[in-house]
C-alpha cells in the first residue's frame, strides 16, 4: 500500500492517519484528508462554480430521460396518437395495455443494456467518450419514433416505435451512468449531494419541456402533433455531443489509467489554477490503491468485484436503493395522463394535472438540494416513505368510489401529492446514494448495477403497472393506491434496516466505515 507523500501534503489541509480494520488480518493504514471544511455550503458554491457549471452540462442524460419517459406516457393523451397507434375496444379508442406496457418496458431494458455496456466502456475510454456515445445513440432512437407513424400497417407502426425506445434507452442508460459517475469524480464533499441531485432536478426539467410541448399539440389532429415532441428530443442528443466536447475528462479515470500530466491539466479546468493539484491527485491514487490492495486485485476491475469482501454489501444497499423510486410509485406519475383518462378524466384535464404535478415536482426536488445537505440522505428517504404511504392509502379510498366526481379529482391530487413526497426524499436522493456508496475504483461498475436494477424495475412496473388500471385488465383505477401503499411501508423497513447515512462524509471516510462492518444506522454518529 503506498502512503501520500508528505511533502506533497506540507502546507496544506491538515491530514490525519486512519487505522483501518479490513475483512480479516492485519491493521493497515492510510492518510485521508478531513472531511471538515471551515468553508460554509455557499463559499463552497462560490470557490467550485466550474464544477457547478461542468456538472449542470453533465446532466446532458438526466433531461433526455426526463423528456423520453414522459413524453411515452404524456402522448397517450392525444387523439392523433390513439388514431395512429390505437385499437377499438367496445366502442372507445383504446391503446392495448399490452403495448403500453411494452414501450415503456422496453425503455428501460435498453437503460439496462446501456449501463451494462458502459460500466467497462468507461473504465477503458473515459466519461467524454460515453457521453458523445450516447448521444448518437439517443439520436438514431428518435430518428427511429419520428418515422415510425410514416409506416403502413398498425404492427409496422407499433413495432418500430418498439424497437425506438430500447435504442433510445440504450443511449439514456450510457449517459445517465456517466453523468453521476463524472460528477462523484468531481465534487467537493459538502457539494456532493447537491451536485448528484442535479440528476432528478434536470430529469423534472426534461418532464417539463415534454409535457409543455405534448399539451400544446392537444388540439391537433394530424400526426405532426406527436412527430413534433419526437423531434424535440434531438436537442438533447446535441447536448450530450456537446457536453463530449467541452467538458474536461474525469481525474479519477486519468489517474487510474496513469495519465499524470493529463489529470492535471484536467484537474486544474476543473478547479483553477489556484487548487493544490499535486495534493488532489496524490489522494485520489492513495485512495485507488488502497481500494485495489483491498480487493486482493492489481488489474482492471469487474462487475464480479462488487460482489466480493466489502463490495458485496455496498452493493447489496445499491440494488435496495435503485428499487425504493418504483416502490414509491414512480411508475404511476410515468403513465399518469392515460391513468387519469382511465379513472375518468378529459385528456385535457389529464394533461393540465400532469402539467402541475411535474412543476410541483421542479419545486420540490429543488427543496431537496437543501434537505439533503442539511438533514442527510438516510432521514429524508424514510420520512418520504412514509408521507408516500400516507397519501397512497387516501388515493385507495377515493378509488372506491370511481362514478364520484370529486373522489376522482381526489385521485388525480394524490398523484401529484405522491409525486411531491416522493421527490423530497427518495425521488432526489437515489442517484445521490447510488453513486456515493460505491468504493472509488469501482464506480463506473457500481453505478451501472445501480441503474440496470433501477431499469429492471422499471420493466416489472412498466408492464404490470397499465395492467392493474386499464379497463381491458384489471381495471382497479384509484385503488391500486393500496398496492403502492404496501410498498412503501416495505421500502421504509428497507430503508431503516439497510441504507446509510453518507452525507459529509469523504468517499476515504465512507471506505472506512464500510470496513469496519458499522451499522447503517450508526453512519452517522461513528467517530472516524
């Protein structure tokens, strides 16, 4: 194990030694700096407004899943499409649950297959790379959408829309991976948080734009009234090639592949020319070494490696995390216009409600930049699920009484109220657990069994979810907010017993802790 130089440290923060228990054996040690910082939260904004501006172009990904996995849903609502892709059903322009369920499922398989591909592609070619992949790919998936009306026959239509989100969702899977990924690499601890929660504020934003642009074509009749939110989407594709261009590689995979001259150079866009650069790159190799040594591994590291020694319960937590968005219900604000269709609404009114519910959303996750940094990841999440079962139990009650107008109206309340509480807790804090439970050195790896569980997920939900509500299946309308109501008291015991408090701590301070074997509900308080 190497130690940091010293006098690469010589006038700089204070350090201090750490003696830390692996799995088994010797004591071995290790110089981490403080997590303390005399800065407050602002001077920190204010001395990091590179990373801020780097790590808001990062967020490239974040807006294309936004405007994709809202728009699948938000133009169910509008007559052309039911015209284009839909089928009758006693007497009423249906879109078949089966292909509801479809399209949106396989969004999320193509996340899937995005994040596996791109866990070693980044390790091997770097975040810039992976965000200028992406971005072709998100753009052949909507070249894909916006030709798939022009075809012929039903099936032809349906089918090629089909294979255009697993295409897309390949490319939102790479780029979504690489954003949270560049910004742990980047971020200042007491930043961190705020930075990684960038991810569901710009994914809000992404929902924003679709939502807009869907309930402006509300009114027209022809197949340009979803072709033109299709085409939309090419703006994010452009954004994520320019993100490729302009933003500065990952010190963290330029120190791991040996490329001193280059992280420095890349350290000091990052931070300016004033930053202690010999420092900084002299940690981040302590703290890849470390890592390695732990891992019993001198070589490139694999998916199998976390799922081994200490990695295997960062990991476990990880795929508990990537779950608790869909047992709060994410599921139903993703199909929430053709839900509230279903439970008695105008497709006017389905899309004014989703209008709402997506600022109201905007609002909230932008609240939670605050209580992330101020109470700590662990306490919001569990508040969250609980205030979510809560409102799932109310929303339950109004649908027992579907021929009730207000009762409906209620319905349609709850979503945006679940929406809401989810987004102060779970909805923000995910990806932010995501990407700070992983060790340094696996990453990019852990990231992407992030975001493949979270995408699996998404499938079971995507298919089962249309299925619980349409008329053509189980028809349960406003009470499957019992159902979800179960999950979230089931994603607060999870919660509890499994996930950690990270906030102000190091990623050395976080190795640590994870070494020690300390309690998830001891993070917090654990002297270091």
């Amino acid at each position: 194990m190497k130690a940091i130089d010293t006098d690469a440290v010589k006038g700089s923060q204070e350090y201090h030694e750490h003696a830390v228990a692996p799995e088994q054996g010797s004591i071995k040690k290790f110089e981490i700096e403080s997590s303390t910082s005399e800065q407050t939260v602002w001077q920190e904004l204010k001395s990091n407004h590179r990373v801020v501006a780097y790590a808001f172009l990062a967020n490239a990904g974040s807006l294309t899943f936004g405007f994709d996995i809202l728009v699948t849903g938000a133009i169910t609502a509008l007559p052309s499409f039911s015209m284009s892709f839909g089928e009758q059903y006693k007497g009423q322009l249906i879109l078949p649950a089966l292909w509801q369920g479809l399209w949106t499922a396989f969004i999320q398989i193509g996340i899937m297959m995005g994040a596996a591909f791109n866990g070693p592609f980044q390790d091997k070619f770097g975040r810039r790379l992976a965000f200028a992949l992406g971005g072709v790919a998100t753009a052949l998936g909507t070249a894909m959408a916006f030709t798939s009306p022009d075809l012929k026959t039903l099936v032809a239509r349906r089918v090629l829309f089909l294979f255009s989100k697993i295409v897309t969702g390949m490319g939102m899977g790479i780029l979504m991976t690489t954003c949270q990924t560049y910004i742990s690499d980047i971020s200042p601890v007491k930043l961190r948080g705020a930075l990684l929660a960038f991810f569901p504020f710009m994914t809000s934003v992404g929902q924003m734009i679709a939502i807009t642009i869907v309930f402006s074509r509300i009114m027209v009749l022809d197949i340009s009234s979803f072709k033109v939110p299709f085409a939309t989407q090419w703006a994010f594709s452009g954004l994520a090639l320019l993100a490729a261009l302009i933003l500065p590689e990952s010190p963290v995979i330029l120190v791991s592949q040996d490329k001193t001259e280059a992280a420095q150079k890349s350290y000091s866009r990052l931070h300016g020319s004033t930053s202690d650069v010999a420092l900084a790159l002299t940690q981040i190799r302590a703290v890849l070494d470390h890592e390695k040594e732990l891992d019993a591994s001198s070589g490139n590291s694999s998916f199998s490696e976390c799922f081994q020694g200490v990695n295997r319960r960062r990991t476990f937590i990880i795929i508990i995390v990537a779950l608790l968005q869909y047992f709060l219900g994410v599921s139903i604000l993703a199909n929430a216009n053709y839900f509230l269709i279903m439970a008695g609404m105008s497709p006017t009114q389905s899309l004014q409600m989703s209008q709402i519910g997506v600022g109201v959303s905007m609002v909230t996750i932008a609240i939670a930049f605050v209580t992330i940094t101020k109470f700590g990841r662990r306490t919001i999440v569990l508040w969250s699920s609980i205030a979510a079962a809560t409102v799932f139990v109310a929303m339950g009650i109004a649908g027992c009484f579907p021929d009730n107008k207000s009762a409906t109206r209620f319905v349609g309340a709850s979503i945006i109220a679940s929406g809401a509480v989810t987004n102060l807790g779970v909805g923000a804090t995910w990806p932010v657990l995501i990407s700070e439970l992983s060790s340094v050195r696996l990453r990019a790896k852990s990231s992407a069994i992030g975001f493949i569980t979270n995408a699996f997920a998404g499938v079971v939900f995507s298919i089962s979810v249309p299925y619980m509500f349409n008329v053509d299946a189980g028809n349960l309308g406003g009470k499957i907010g019992f159902i979800f109501a179960a999950l979230s008291i089931l994603s607060f015991v999870l919660s509890f017993l499994f996930v950690p408090e990270t906030k102000a701590r190091s990623f050395e301070e976080l190795d640590i802790l994870f070494e020690r074997r300390v309690s998830a509900r001891r993070f917090a308080t654990t002297l270091i």
